[in-house]
C-alpha cells in the first residue's frame, strides 16, 4: 500500500536520475511552431512511457507537434493526467539558457512550463509499475505541443479524452510556493470596429460621422464593465483610428482585452459587447472575436479531490495550499464539460516564459511523491 510509505524519501534516492531525464528533456527545445523539433522530443516522451507499458495513441498534425496519448491500465473508468511539451524558448534559446544547476534551482527552456511536469509523470508511472502498486482507475496520459499558442490543433481532442475520465490532473507548474490551481480565469479579445462618415473637417463638419468619438465613448462604456469583485476585467488595448486631421475621421476599432471568473459573467460580457448600440444613430458598429477560453472553475467535485491530495501531502510531511489563478491552461478547456480539474500539480519554481524559469531543486521528491499518492488513490 501506498500509505505506509514515504514517497518522498524514494525519489529523493532517484534524484539524480531524475535530474538526468530533465535535463534530457530541456535539451531537446521544443518551439511550438517548430514540429519536427517538438516530434523529437515527442519521440522520446513516446519511447519512455511505453516502456513503462503504455498504449501509444499519436494524434497526427500537419502543422503542430504530433500529440501523445499514452494510457496505462484498463478499467471503466480513468484518470486524465494533462500537460505539454511545446514551450514558447526558440531553437538556440539554449546558448543563452542552458541547462544548469545553481544554489539549488535547475534551469533551462520550458523546465518549469511544464516538461518537468511530463518527467515528474513518468517517474510516478515508473515508481508504480516497478513496486507493483495497484491503481483504482485507467491513467491516460495526454500530452499536448500546442499549448502555448491556445490549443487550436488539440482542444477538441482534449476534450473527448476529458469526457470519459472522473477528473483530469494537469501537471503545470504549482501556484508560489506548491499551491494547486483550483481555478484559472477565462478571456479573449473582442474587436469593434465602427464606421462613420468621412467629411471635410472644416466646411462639412455637420455632416460628418465622427468615428473616433464614437469610439471613444464606447471605450469607456465598454471598460466600466469591470467588476473586479467578480474577477472580471475589461482593458481596451489598442485603438486606430483617422486619416488627417482635416477630415472627419469614417473608421476606428479598438481591441479590447477580456477576463471573467465564472461562466455566468463570460455569457454577460459576450451578450454586452453583442447588443453595442451607437450613441450616434448614425454611425455603425461591427463586434468580432469573442471569450475563447471559458473560466476553469472549482466545481463542487473539485473539493473533495482537493481534500484527498491536502490529505496526501499530509502524509507525506508538507502542507499543499491551494490558489485561484488568472492565467488559463488546457484546464480550461475541462471544467466546462463538468469534470472536476486539479491544476497546478506539476513543479515548484519560477520564471515561466522568462530567462531565469528554473524549478526547486528539493521539492522535487514531494510533488513526485503526491503524484504517485494521488494516481494510486484518487
Ligand atoms: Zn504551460
């Protein structure tokens, strides 16, 4: 059983093994545009998990990395464990980031968001298949290569494989110091663009349909929508707008940044933005784009999860907190479906998309550790 053990201590003696695969990992840079770069990686991914026994399902893409479904087990019901591999570093990015170990934080491209997670999943796997631990439920792997540019090539595919499981773990980097994600904010970006009437802006300025003003009275219409009580916030961007200043201007569009906190507020804003009238009746509005990403929201089966791995993290010797977040993940792309999502699982550290991404050293037992506590129990 797994209760009686110390996980923790068990990879701290892999550690070094563990670091070995990372770096690995890191090595191999995986740019989301760059396909045959990330298949490579993918190639290894691939390779490892199904030397621990996994079934490999390859999700062909002609312009994306090839995505992984590895699944482990048999059984009814099934456990998605959800992360990718693609990271926002170019090829090269390693002559100036390489990898390396300093006062305790491994760095390198993309470690922290999120190949750690992937590597911290195959140690689990491989501790569960080596001790011969039994699982309650199918553990389908799927890892992702487009994550960092929205998902456009997999979040159907995510989906169907979130459809059939009880719960998905997505194995992101935690939240500061180890918190789970709970829940992530969604968004996306709307478009207005309206449309005056051009006119001599000095002896047909009566007849002229002022765009810019227009606009600008939109503008601030649009972003009093903010209820930060609601985790909702509206930020008008950019705005175009005008030829010359002698003419009247006819056209000006404004790209508005949105964030909501719940379902309810992402169905007010889309409605809101859709039923725009002109203040002038005689200038025309045009509204486009949308709310892509629905928030990731703790549903009411999240909590008792939560419970299970605070209880997990208990037995093995730390505290696990938990955190409402405003970036999105593939997480938000699950909750919508009703199934109950813990984010965040993956490693402790920081610096996602920046030059000093790096992951805790010695917190690399534990999360390995919870992992294998919670694809054993759970
Ligand atoms: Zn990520």
């Amino acid at each position: 059983m797994t209760a009686d053990r110390q996980w923790t201590s068990y990879f701290q003696e892999r550690l070094d093994s563990v670091l070995e695969e990372l770096k690995t990992y890191v090595e191999i840079e995986t740019p989301t545009h760059d396909k045959s770069a990330v298949d490579r990686l993918g190639a290894w991914i691939a390779a490892r998990f199904q030397a621990l026994g996994c079934t490999l399902e390859t999700i062909k893409q002609p312009v994306t990395g090839d995505q992984l479904v590895l699944t482990y087990g048999e059984g009814d019901e099934q456990i998605l464990v959800l992360g990718h591999f693609d990271t926002v570093k170019n090829v090269g990015t390693l002559a100036t980031e390489p990898w390396r170990i300093e006062d305790g934080k491994a760095y390198g491209p993309g470690i922290y968001d999120m190949k750690a997670g992937i590597v911290f999943s195959y140690f689990a796997l491989k501790a569960i298949v080596e001790e011969g631990l039994a699982t309650n439920k199918k553990l389908v792997f799927y890892w992702n290569t487009d994550e960092e540019t929205g998902s456009a090539s997999s979040w159907k595919s995510i989906q169907e494989h979130a459809k059939r499981s009880a719960l998905a773990l997505v194995i992101e980097p935690a939240y500061g110091d180890g918190e789970l994600k709970t829940s992530r904010k969604g968004g996306g970006e709307f478009t207005l663009q309206v449309e005056g009437r051009a006119a001599h802006a000095g002896n047909e300025h009566q007849i002229g349909v002022n765009a810019i003003i227009e606009l600008a009275q939109q503008a601030v219409k649009i972003q009093s929508w903010t209820d930060y009580d609601l985790g909702t916030t509206l930020s008008v961007g950019t705005i175009k707008g005008g030829t010359t200043s002698n003419v009247v201007p006819a056209h000006a569009k404004a790209v508005i940044d949105v964030r909501v906190a719940s379902v309810p507020e992402a169905e007010r804003i889309t409605r809101l933005m859709q039923e725009l009238q002109p203040v002038d009746p005689r200038a025309r509005l045009t509204v486009t784009g949308g709310i892509e990403k629905m928030p990731m929201e703790k549903l009411p089966a999240a909590e008792p999860l939560l419970r299970h791995a605070q209880e997990q993290a208990r037995l093995e010797g730390f505290a696990l907190g938990e955190k409402g977040v405003g970036g999105t993940s593939d997480g938000n792309f699950i909750t919508v479906l009703g199934v109950p999502v813990l984010d965040g699982v993956g490693p402790v550290g920081d610096g996602a998309h920046a030059s000093h991404e790096h992951v805790v050293v010695d917190r690399i037992p534990e999360r390995i550790a919870l992992l294998v506590r919670m694809l054993t129990t759970m």
